[in-house]
C-alpha cells in the first residue's frame, strides 16, 4: 500500500524546529524517483475528474509536489509564497501562529474569477497557511475546490479548520 512505504520513508528528526516537536521529514522521498511518481499519479486519479482549474502550492514544501500534480493534470500552478518573495504586486493575508504571525502572498493576478483551486502542501498540522492560502484565493474570487497533502497530523485536527473552506481535504498518510 502506497501510505505504507509512505511511512516507511518519511524521516523522524526530534526537536526540530524547537525542542519536544517531532519533525515529519518528506525529503527523503525525493530520492525515490519511483516513488515521487507512485504519489503523483495517486493524487492525480484522486483529481482527474473534479473540475480543477489551477493548482496553489504552499511555500516552499507544497511546491515539491504541487507542481508535478498541476504538471500531470494539465493545469496551472500557482505559488504562495512569504512576504516579499514575490517579485510582482501581490496580495497577502497575515495570520496568527503559535509564537507570533506570518504573511503570505501570491500575484494579484495569478487567478481568474471562479476558477476552482486546489490549495496543496506537504503536510497538514493545525492548517493555518492552508487557511491564510483559502483566503487568498477568495479574495481573488476564485473558489477553494479542495485541500490535498502528502501527510496529515490528525492529532492537530487542522483538518477541522480547513471543513469551512471545503470538505474535500485529501491526505495520503495519517500520523
């Protein structure tokens, strides 16, 4: 099963980035070119038939993937990234963390108005740049069509944060 080797290749790194957290670690799989194919091809069947009209990936891990989806779909990709990154005028969206906030951005106009976006990241923990990423694309007018990550944090229960967004939330492994 796909999410078995999944799990398999996943690195642990203890206490990083700050000490008592366990750090999920997908880079190994990037050494899998199998591998990255296997999951690229698993989230496009997951994809085929829902009307997407562009792919979000989520600085910087989220575009690991994110791309290869949009690549495999035949749809466009489009980057948030943090503040000051993006070299265009932009629109951003400021959210609150556990030790402080950040700001994402993305190219004023990277959507078009109702078009049906996929927001993509590599992991889901409490959802808190996948939410910022949701209303960004609503502040464009286009509309969220579903979340999709390599791994989820059930744990964290971000995916509860992102249900208002859309129920369409797709996570390949479940920690």
């Amino acid at each position: 099963m796909l999410a078995e080797t999944i799990k398999q290749v996943i690195r642990d790194v203890p206490d990083f980035p700050k000490p008592g957290i366990i750090f999920k670690d997908i880079t190994p799989i990037l050494l899998d070119a199998e591998l990255t194919r296997k999951i690229v091809n698993d989230m496009a069947e997951n994809y085929k038939d829902k009307c997407i009209d562009a792919i979000v990936g989520i600085e910087s891990r989220g575009f690991w993937f994110g791309i290869m989806l949009a690549n495999k779909l035949d749809i466009p990709f489009i980057p948030i990234r943090k503040k000051g990154k993006l070299p265009y005028k932009t629109m951003s969206y400021k959210y609150d963390l556990e030790y402080g906030t950040a700001e994402v951005e993305i190219h004023e106009d990277a959507l078009q108005d109702n078009w049906n976006v996929l927001i993509h990241d590599d992991l889901l923990a409490t959802g808190g740049t996948a939410i910022a990423a949701a209303e960004l694309i609503k502040m464009q007018n286009a509309n969220v069509a579903g979340f999709s990550f390599v791994v989820e944090l059930d744990f964290l229960e971000g995916s509860k944060s992102l249900s208002k967004y859309s129920e369409n939330i797709s996570s390949l492994v479940h920690f």
